[in-house]
C-alpha cells in the first residue's frame, strides 16, 4: 500500500554551472558547460517520493513567472497534487549550482517566493495534511510557517519528517513535534555541537537529539552511509552503495524521498527504508541534475534485486 506523503518546501530552478574545481578569490575561471533544470529541496524530495509510488501533495509557493509554470508542470508531469502551491508577487526560488569535475558540489540560493508564503496556506491545506502518513520539510521556507504545520499535523496524528537543511537552530516549540529527523554530518555537529565523523559520534550526537524531545534520528555520511538510532536504543550504521559519483546536487533529497515512501507510521523499518533509499540517492549521483537524476521505483527494485 503505498503512502500519502505532504511536503512543505521549497521549488527552485536550478541553473548548472560545470567547473573543474572552486575559484579562487579574484580568479576568473572557465566554465565547461551551463544547464537549466528544475529543483529546490521541497520539489526534489517530494519528486522522489512520487517515483518511489507515494501519493505526494506539496505546500510551497512560485512567482507568477515563467520558472513558476516550470516548476509546476514538473511536479505535473510526477502525478503530484499542486492544489496548494500559491503564486505570489515574488520571483520564482532560483539555485546556482556551482558543479566540480569531482562530483561535489557549493550552491547558492535565491528564496524567492519559497520565503513569501504565510502560515495560512497551511490552514488551507489542513484536509490534505489530515488525509497524510507523513508530512516532509525542510528549511527553504519560512519556519514559522514549518511549525504552524508540525504543529497541526501533530494534532492531525500525522507523523513529521524535517531535514534541517540549509543548517539552522530549530525552535524548541517545533522539535516537540518532530517524529524523525534526518540531518547530514553538517548539521548534525550544528544541531548538537557534537562533530560527527564516525559512528561513534552519531550515537552521540543521536542521543543529545533524542533528549531533545526527537524519537528517531538518522544521520546521512555520504559515502560511508546512514547512521539511525530511536529512542529505544536501536541503532545501526548502514553503509552506503560504492559508486563513482558524477553530480551529489540532489542526493540527499532522493535519499529521503525515497525513504519515506518505504516507512511505516511505526518507524520499525527503518533499517529497510535506508537501504531502499540509498540505493535510490546511489543512482542519482550517478546522473547529472537534480530533478533529472531521480530514479523511478522500479528502477531502484530491480538494483536491489540484482545484489
């Protein structure tokens, strides 16, 4: 049976710059090539979900602008209800991604109309929420707007997910409605102060999160996998899938689009649910874009399958 999943988030068009390497400050450097495609981390997490067969309604806001029809026709185009995205007198969320030949990658963002939207689109998209397993967000959009919608979904009984990215302190008021939490190594150490760098240190900083008020915790390392612990004290670090990775633009919003298409409201397949999901964020970073890479549900089966 496949899950109702709300994201609140944001949707921006990216605009791809391919660099051999960072410049230097006051360094003029040559670029290899640019391209233009659709992302934001709302749209890329919720675009993931929809792939993975979750039936996906997203909150968030575009410009009345050419990149806003874009980025609608794009969550269109994946079967994603977009009955409450507002158009707003603000320009479309861009990103410019500056893209290393290694793979890695420094962006930076332009809010838009991603910071313009109010806490009344979450009253207006209350049945949606109601109707959700999980309600997804981010921190591309305003937090207050992210608490009021915590807030109703815990009175909902719907479970919440937050990746606290771009990293920032969250309220103690919306921690006490978050479920799970999934933050990379990054914030993690801002979250907890804790620098995390092996497994060790995720149990550390897990367990600072979780005194906090937060059942389950995943931590995402890249290339050595994804650490979770709950409130019960089980824990694992999963390791992730050995690939040569072109572009990790969108790899950590597959990786937790994919997962919740896969959780049960009980959060007692976690273990399950990062497989599935690093194996899904494993073929994106083989792909170039952040839309463009997402791997489909049976795409990502028939990896798994072949192990």
């Amino acid at each position: 049976m496949s899950n109702k999943v709300t994201v609140l988030g944001s949707l921006n068009v990216d605009t791809i710059l391919r660099i051999p390497r960072l410049p230097q400050p006051g360094e003029t450097l040559k670029m290899d090539d640019i391209g233009v495609a659709g992302g934001g981390k709302g749209a890329n997490q919720a675009i993931s979900a929809a792939r993975s067969k979750s039936h996906v309604t997203f909150i968030g806001g575009v410009g009345n602008d050419v990149q806003g029809e874009m980025m609608l026709k794009l969550l269109k185009e994946d079967g994603i209800n977009i009955n409450n995205v507002a158009k707003l007198n603000e320009g479309t969320g861009q990103a410019f991604i500056l893209l290393q030949e290694s793979g890695e990658n420094s962006i930076v963002i332009y809010g838009g109309a991603n910071q313009a939207i109010k806490t009344t689109v979450i009253q207006n998209a209350m049945n949606d929420i109601k109707d959700s397993d999980f309600l997804v967000a981010q921190f591309e959009t305003p937090l207050e707007v992210t608490n009021e919608a915590f807030k109703l979904a815990r009175e909902l009984n719907v479970k919440t997910i937050l990746n606290p990215a771009p990293a920032t302190d969250i309220l103690d008021e919306l921690k006490k409605n978050i479920d799970l939490i999934i933050p990379n190594e990054t914030e993690a150490e801002l979250l907890t102060g804790i620098k995390v760098v092996d497994e060790d240190t995720c149990s550390k900083a897990a367990d600072k999160l979780i005194d906090q008020g937060i059942n389950n915790v995943i931590i995402t390392l890249g290339k050595q996998g994804a650490y979770y612990k709950t409130k019960d004290g089980v824990c694992e670090l999963v390791p992730a899938f050995k690939v040569k990775a072109i572009d990790t633009t969108a790899a950590g919003d597959t990786f937790i689009g994919a997962l919740v298409s896969k959780l049960d409201t009980s959060f007692s397949n976690l273990r399950e649910s990062i497989i599935y999901a690093s194996k899904a964020s494993s073929l994106a970073v083989q792909r170039l874009g952040a839309i463009p890479s997402i791997p489909y549900k049976d795409d990502v089966e028939k990896q798994l399958n072949s192990k």
